[in-house]
C-alpha cells in the first residue's frame, strides 16, 4: 500500500500565518522531512518521525520521501515560505521525473504556504503592487553570469524586484553586484527595503534610497525588494510607507 506525499509551506516564521490546511497535513502525518531549521519548526509528537537534513542535498531529501511514501507512509516535505518559490516543490518533482515510473502514481500535493516576499511586502505597505519579479541571488544551481543578466533584464523592464537569498559568509559579493547593476539602470530615485526575519521576534524592517543600499545590510534571513521607477514612499511618523501604484503610464 502506497502513501502519500504533502509538500508543505511552514511560511515566514509566526506560527499564525501557517495555514490551516498546513497544520492538518503535518498533524496526518507519519514522517516530516525538510532542511534542519525547518524541521525544528514542526513540534515532536508520538508516531511522528522527523527527517531533518543539511542544505544543498534537496534532491536526496526529495528521493528519502518518495521511497518513504511508497512504502506507505504520510510524508510532509516541508520548506519555509512556499514550498515552490525556491524550495522543495520542484526538487520533488525533479525527483519525480527521473525516477522510477511508479513515483508518477503517488498521491503528492503541493500545500501553499505565505512566502517571505509578500510576508516583507505587507509589513512594508504594497510595494508589489504593480508587476514585479523574484530573483534568488543565490548561484548554487546557477551561475552567476545568469544572475547578472536577469537582474539587468528586470532593472530594464522596470519591475519591482524581491531578492531572496542576498547574501551570505559563502557569497559576499553578490548582492553587491546586483546594487552595481540597479545602480547603472534605474539611477537613484528607488526605494531599497530589507526586511529581515519578518513575523519573527527578531524582524527588522529598513528603508534607504538605492544610493545608500549596501551589501552587509542584509544576510540570509533577509528579503530584499527595490521598487520599480512608480513606487512611492509615504512619510508619517513611524516607518515609511511603500506601494507601487495599480496603474502604469
């Protein structure tokens, strides 16, 4: 008897934004599998075996919940976020897709979750209001010459931009490449803003103008959105308001 897999989205952070059909998926199931910090997120019970597992082996983790689901077991893969922005939906299904023919019958959903772009967008006001686009500045499965041109092409386009994964000890320069480009392109009239572990006790949430944008402002736990040429800053006592119009000329 075959069981199934929900490939699930533990969301930003703050338990309350982890959806109901998310919380009914990991309370049926057998198994949890998923990067170590993630799988710390989901609470020990009786009959729950947890699968946590370093970064970068995302196919292997894929492959142990396939073979757990065809040996009958309720397996949650679980991602922060969405599980298909730059997470295990599509390792899942890459698995799938040059594995053995009996994976393509197992019972597998993908449970979305808040991603940490519109979890960092709402705290900020409506900066994705408008078109926009997600780059992960991250070159572990691409390379860099490939991260450089999107961000030009997007800078071009005019879209918001949300960057995941800006920068780490491993990659310092990165997003310090990606600033240069935006720089060249859009000149200084964009508003930056990192928000940081947002719907954690530790978010922070920080606006500056494209000029003023440097790279040791963010780090792995830090979405990075630059508004397009329409987004506009509302001043007001506290925080800044952003959001980019609904319309374009």
């Amino acid at each position: 008897m075959t069981g199934s897999i929900a490939i699930a989205g533990l969301g930003p952070g703050a338990a309350t934004l982890v959806t109901p059909e998310v919380t009914a998926a990991l309370a049926e199931a057998t198994d949890v599998i998923g990067y170590i910090p993630y799988v710390a997120r989901v609470a020990p019970r009786a009959g729950l075996a947890l699968h946590p597992s370093d970064n970068r082996v995302e196919i292997d983790r894929a492959r142990h919940a396939l073979d757990l689901a065809m040996a009958g077991h309720r397996v949650a893969v679980v991602s922060s976020g969405d599980p298909g922005v730059f997470a295990m939906a599509a390792a899942v299904f890459e698995a799938v897709e040059h594995g053995p023919p009996a994976w393509r019958d197992l019972d597998i959903r993908v449970l979305p979750g808040i991603t940490a772009m519109l979890a960092a967008a709402a705290r900020a006001g409506a900066p994705l209001g408008h078109d926009f686009c997600a780059i992960n500045l991250s070159d572990n499965l691409k390379p860099q010459a490939l991260i450089d041109r999107r961000v030009r092409l997007a800078a071009e386009a005019d879209f918001a931009i949300a960057f995941y994964n800006p920068r780490s000890r491993a990659r310092p320069d990165g997003f310090g490449q990606a600033l240069a480009i935006l720089r060249e392109i859009c000149g200084d009239d964009r508003p930056v803003l990192f928000a940081r572990a947002v719907s954690t006790p530790d978010e922070t949430l920080q606006v500056v103008a494209l000029p003023d944008a440097r790279p040791e402002m963010a780090d792995m736990r830090t979405v990075v959105i630059v508004g397009s040429s329409t987004t506009r800053t509302i001043a007001r006592g506290g925080a800044p308001i952003l959001y980019t119009p609904r319309s374009a000329a």
